[in-house]
C-alpha cells in the first residue's frame, strides 16, 4: 500500500513519455486510502448520440474536469476523459469542494444542454475493500502537459456503483453554474487524413483483471498504430485547420458567461478566433503569444491514446493498419483474452480545457465525431448503438 496522501501524489509519480510504455506495470502507482474519486457520465447518451448531439456529450464530460479542477484552484491531479464522463482523483481535503463543482456541472448541464448527468464521489478506501485498487501513473504527451492513466480495477467498479445509484452526490438547487472558464469547443470536427478516424476500447475479459496476455495485446496494438506516423495522432502536427464552428462558439458562450452577457461573450470568441487567425497568418506574436506555437501545443498535447483500465484509442489510419489491429483484437477476443469494441468515422472531434492560452499547458480531448467511445463502448455491453454523423 502507498502511503503517500497528501496533495503532492500526482506531482511525485514519474512521467513516462512513450506510449508503448503504457502497460509497464512500475508505471502505475496505487492512489491513498485518503483520496477518492469524483465520477461522472450521461445518462441516456445513446438517445443523445442518436440525436447527433455528440459533441454536447463531450462537452459534457469535459466540463467536469473543467468544474471540478476550477473548483480547487487548478491544482496537479489525475483526471480521465472518457468521452460521455470523466474521472478525477483528489484527496479527501478536497471532497466538499469537488461535490460543489460535481453538483453545478449536473445542474448547468441540465439546465443549459437539457442532458443528465450522473455523479458521484467514491472513496479510495472503499475501492480497496473490495480488494481493488486504483493505480495510476502520468504520461507525458508533451513536455508541457501529462495525462493520468489509470490500472487496477478501482475506477471501473467505481464507474459501476454509480451506475447502481450508489455514492450519489446532493442537487445543486436550480440555477447554480459551476467555474467553467477555459472550457472550449471551438474547433470543427477534424476530417481524416490517413484513412478514418477510429475509436478503440479494449478492456480485459469478462470478469477478468489484465493477463500477461492482455498486456501484450495493448502493446501489440499500439505498435500497430505506431507504424502509421505519430502514434496515428489524429491532429497534423502544425495543429487542426482553420474551420471554427459557430454551434461551438454558442457552447462555449453558454459555459462560460450568463444569460444576459453572451452575445457580448460570442463577440469576443470571435474576436479572439479572428486575431488568432490573422496572427498565424502573417506569423506574428502578439505579446507572449504565439499563434503558430499555440496550434503546434494543441496537437502535442492532446489525449487521442489512453489507458483507463483498458486501452482508449482515437486514431488515423489507413486500411491496411486497421485490418491488422481488428486482427489482433478479433484473435484476442477469440481467446477470451479481452473484450474490444472498434468504431469508424470520418472525422474527430476536440473540446479544450485552456484556462490561459498563454500558458503552454492547455488540454486537448479527442474523441471520434460520430460516437466515438460511447459506440465502441456499446459494442462491449451488447447495446445497440451506432454512431451518426454530428451536426458541428
């Protein structure tokens, strides 16, 4: 058992910076009795997907990370975006502070996108009663920002409980709004370059904890991906387009100031889309920013791979790359080594957590625009779902 618990937990668990790594178990180390996790997914995502309402499901999920990370001062923690949830880890000092931020972002997503959101606040030490764990350890995907990723079984029953209606967390009353600045979807989807666009879960089998057989089937897909260029990273490495959806600007706007401020607030996400583009452009900073860097950081630092008690993957491909992981996932399925759910479209989508552009350490999530995780995730749990294309 780690007997570390204070707040430096994250901040002293070593970074490593190749993906391949991921599976290396000295990675991962087990968060404390003390800690506990702030849960959070859609209900009835499938209806919303269905809708073609993907990218508010995103944004959705982000907007947790975005509240509870606020909430306590933009602190160093674990956080997983799952693509209709998420998952944060903080120690137990921090709890009455992440159930406010839990509960506002329940409420403003009701109230403001009409979706549920389900929450929930697990302890640590009740994951470890269960004999599971969580261990997490910190991948870099650039030298300015790193992701946790998360091992042991604990934050999939966690997810589990919640689903059961256990560890909710109270309401906030109607009208609450949690601390959504730099939340921000701005970008249209992101068309394939390669081939698709395609998300990939892979979990151990049913009712089993992660083989030496499972391990190599992550790093063999991995490798796979790896071939492609950049991990097939689905982002060009000069960052995405140019293109700027006017929905997004609206969702961003909705986040980020009340009723009665935003269209002053979408005037401004304009203004700020158009000097962006016009500093890219003549490659001109303004101050301490610079455009084309920034683009460049929005690429490096973003979470098209993961691992969140299995692997999560949206990635570029070609067919050829593709046919041989759906090998490899089909034969490992086969095997009763994992269960896999694989789903193809033609673009990603992105939706930025960027308290200060400034600042060099704004996050990326990536997910695929038409379903993305969910509908791979509902191949694993027999649900019927597939993936339509999102109105940007």
């Amino acid at each position: 058992m780690n007997d570390v618990s204070n707040e430096r937990f994250f901040a002293d668990v070593p970074v490593f910076t190749d993906f391949e790594r991921v599976t290396d178990t000295s990675n991962y180390h087990p968060l404390p009795d003390g800690w506990f996790l702030a849960l959070a997914d859609i209900v009835s995502s499938t209806q919303a997907i269905a809708a073609g309402r993907y990218k508010d499901v995103n944004m959705a999920g982000v907007s947790v990370i975005s509240a509870i990370l606020n909430a306590v001062d933009k602190g160093d923690y674990p956080f997983v975006f799952g693509g209709d949830g998420a998952v944060v880890a903080l120690p137990g000092n921090l709890e009455s502070a992440a159930r406010g931020a839990l509960a506002a972002a329940q409420r403003w997503v009701e109230e403001e996108m009409g979706l549920s959101l389900r929450i929930a606040v697990v302890p640590i030490a009740d994951i470890h009663k269960e004999g599971l764990d969580v261990r997490v350890a910190r991948h870099a995907a650039s030298p300015f920002v790193s992701y946790a990723m998360f091992a042991g079984g604990g934050a999939s029953w966690a997810e589990r409980q919640m689903k059961n209606g256990r560890y909710n967390v109270e309401p906030a009353p109607p009208g609450t709004r949690p601390d959504l600045t730099g939340l921000s979807c701005r970008w249209s989807p992101i068309a394939a370059r390669n081939g698709e666009i395609v998300s990939i879960i892979a979990v151990p089998a049913e009712g089993g904890r992660p083989t030496a057989e499972f391990r190599k089937l992550v790093m063999d897909v991995v490798a796979v991906s790896a071939e492609q260029g950049r991990g097939g990273h689905p982002i060009p490495p000069d960052g995405p387009d140019f293109a700027f959806s006017m929905k997004g600007v609206d969702r961003e706007a909705r986040a980020t100031a009340p009723p009665k401020r935003r269209l002053r607030q979408k005037l401004f996400i304009l203004l700020q889309i158009a000097l962006v583009v016009v500093l890219h452009q003549l490659g001109a900073k303004l101050g301490r920013f610079d455009a084309r860097r920034y683009t460049q950081d929005v690429s490096g630092n973003s979470d098209f791979r993961k691992f969140d008690d299995g692997l999560k993957m949206t990635i570029d491909v070609d067919a050829d790359h593709l046919g041989r992981i759906q090998t490899l996932l089909e034969e490992a399925k086969a095997k009763g080594v994992a269960r896999y759910g694989l789903h193809r479209q033609s673009s990603a989508l992105m939706t930025c957590f960027v308290p200060t552009p400034l600042s060099r350490d704004h996050a990326h999530f990536i997910d695929g625009a038409s379903g993305g995780y969910a509908v791979a995730a509902s191949q694993i749990t027999g649900k019927q779902l597939s993936g339509v294309e999102i109105t940007p």
